[in-house]
C-alpha cells in the first residue's frame, strides 16, 4: 500500500510542476510475486472438446444484439464497455455446426501448462490486510451435460474463476466455481502440486473442483454428473492479462501480464471488464437452432441457455470467500 501511495504522489508532482491537470493513473504496481507463487494449477479433462480462448478472440466471432438486432457490427475490447448491460454478445455463426472457433484446440495446454489463451487475474485489497486474487478462466463454449441422453444447458461463451484469499500475504483460503454456485476450502486444505494449489476442470461445463473423479450436482439421483481427472495441466501464471479492481469505484486498472496477455494488455487497456452484458447469445426461441426446454421442477430447461456475465458481475467485492455470501461454508478438507 505504500508504494501505491508513493507511486501515486510522485505522478501527481510531476503533472502539477507541467501545469498539467492531475488524472487518475490507469496502470497500477504488477501483480505481486507471492500471488503467483501461489496460484492454482488446474487439470482440464482428458477428454475435453471446447478448450480456454482468448477473450480477444472470441469477440471476432460475435456481434453485440438486443432483443436478438444487432446494436453494432464488430465489438473489440477497447470498445466493449461502450455497450450496454443488455447487450448479448451473439455468435455470427450457427453455434449448431461447432464452428472451428468454437471447438478450436489452439488453448489446449501444451506439456509445460502454457495455453496460448490468457488467463484473467483482477486483484481486490480489502480491509484487514485481506487481498483477493481472482483467476478467471473464458471459453467460447459450454457444453452443459446430459440428463437421460437429453442435452441442457448449452451457452456460447464461459467465465469461471478460482480465487485465493490472501491475509497479510499469506494464503488461507480458496474459491472455486461451479455452476450457479461453488466450494470453499481452507488454502492448507488443498492439493497441492509443487506447493501451489490444484485444481480440477470439468469437461465441458468447464466447472472447477478441488478434486479429480465425477462430481454430480442439481438434480437428484445423480441424474446431472461433471467428469474430471488428470488431464493437461493449465499454468494462468505463464500468460495473463493483470488487473486491480478498486472496490469502492467499481473500475479496473491494468497490473501487467505475462506471455501473449502480457505483450497486449497496454494496448487494450482495463476499460472491457467493466462491461456487465453477457458474453454470449441470448437464450433462443423454441425451435431456433433446434431449440426445446422441457420443465423440469419449477422451470424450463432448455438446450441453450442465455450466455453468462463476466468477472465484473462476480461479486469481486465480497466479504466472505464464496460468490454467495448468505450460505458460506470453508471446509477443512476435502
């Protein structure tokens, strides 16, 4: 916090000794060594098809629709927050035909864990020496699973996210989401590989766990089932994009990257994440693509499903260390 400060002072000087008016830094301090040395290492399933993409990427591929019209022809990152919270980002293409962008293998990790999609890191310091380091995790697909061979829940674009509690620097706990929810563990708790926590990816759904092996969920009957296990290890801390996230302006500000995150966030800057639309298409009519939802307890599921928000709708703010704070439970085990 001191060198922030200090960081902050020297810049204001130098703008009032050019009789410059003072602006607000958008870059802050890189993200700090011992949040890296204790960043989760996670294994995608062996037998997953829609593996992590570039963010950048991904917006190539959509065009910006309300009420399924197109408000824009092309959307970048440097101009995303230009849209609004109603804004679902729509595939160009029949995400029925699994276009090659979408089953694109170019984020598969390779053997030393570097995926050429970067990985998201926001920071948030909070009271109490607390600092939250998020790992976000984007795919332009999620497979959602089957429910006695019937296919739900399918949405294009997939933010998921671990988070490492750190108090003082020291790491005490971990996050990780799943669905419309997630688990909490005490850090001491976790797997660990090489002293760095490990996690598992369910194929598909792209959920995390704490642990490898069949993870059902939602439904009774272990009708609804994640598959993990050992698959390719994923290393976020060898391409990022780097950001601080101030939780009392609710903006964003760039903290560096490492790899091909690294070499481009200067240029797109912090402005995307502030975007609060969601990242994919909106749920389609029945029939549309194939369309059907069929009720199942007090709702409908369909095959697709509305794409999801992104990091800025995570509850980065949080007190407590799960997404849900009304029903948090830290386990001390696995």
């Amino acid at each position: 916090m001191v060198g922030h400060a200090l960081s902050a002072v020297s810049a204001l000087l130098f703008a009032l000794s050019a009789g410059a008016t003072p602006m607000r830094l958008a870059k802050r301090d890189p993200v700090p060594a011992f949040v890296l040395q204790n960043a989760p290492l996670s294994h995608l399933w062996s037998k997953e098809q829609w593996w992590p993409s570039d963010v950048a990427t991904h917006l190539t591929h959509v065009v910006p629709e309300v009420d399924f019209k197109a408000t824009a022809s092309s959307v970048t990152l440097q101009t995303l927050s230009g849209q609004g919270s109603d804004v679902f980002l729509t595939s160009k293409d029949d995400v029925t035909d699994q276009p090659d962008w979408i089953t694109s293998a170019v984020g598969k990790p390779d053997g030393n864990g570097h995926s050429a999609a970067p990985a998201t890191i926001v920071l948030v310091e909070k009271d109490g020496g607390i600092l939250d380091a998020f790992f976000f995790y984007f795919y332009s697909f999620d497979h959602g699973g089957k429910v006695l061979d019937i296919e739900f829940g399918d949405h294009v674009g997939d933010w998921e996210h671990s988070m490492v509690r750190f108090e003082n620097g020291a790491p005490t706990a971990m996050y990780l989401s799943a669905h419309s929810g997630g688990s909490a563990y005490t850090y001491a708790a976790t797997e660990k590989t090489n002293g760095r926590p490990t996690t598992y990816i369910a194929g598909g759904t792209h959920a995390n766990y704490a642990k490898s092996g069949k993870h059902c969920h939602d439904l009774p009957l272990d009708l609804l089932c994640d598959q993990t296990d050992a698959g390719p290890i994923w290393d976020p801390t060898l391409n990022y994009r780097g950001f601080w996230f101030d939780n009392s302006t609710k903006t964003f500000s760039v903290a560096g990257g490492a790899g091909e995150g690294g070499n481009v966030i200067d240029g797109e800057g912090a402005s995307w994440l502030q975007y609060a639309g969601a990242w994919g298409d909106e749920q389609y009519p029945l029939l549309e693509h194939g369309q059907y939802c069929i009720p199942l307890g007090d709702t409908d599921e369909c095959q697709f499903a509305s794409g999801p928000t992104g990091p800025i709708a995570k509850n980065l703010g949080r007190n407590l260390v799960c997404q849900r704070e009304n029903s948090c439970s830290v386990k001390s085990s696995l």
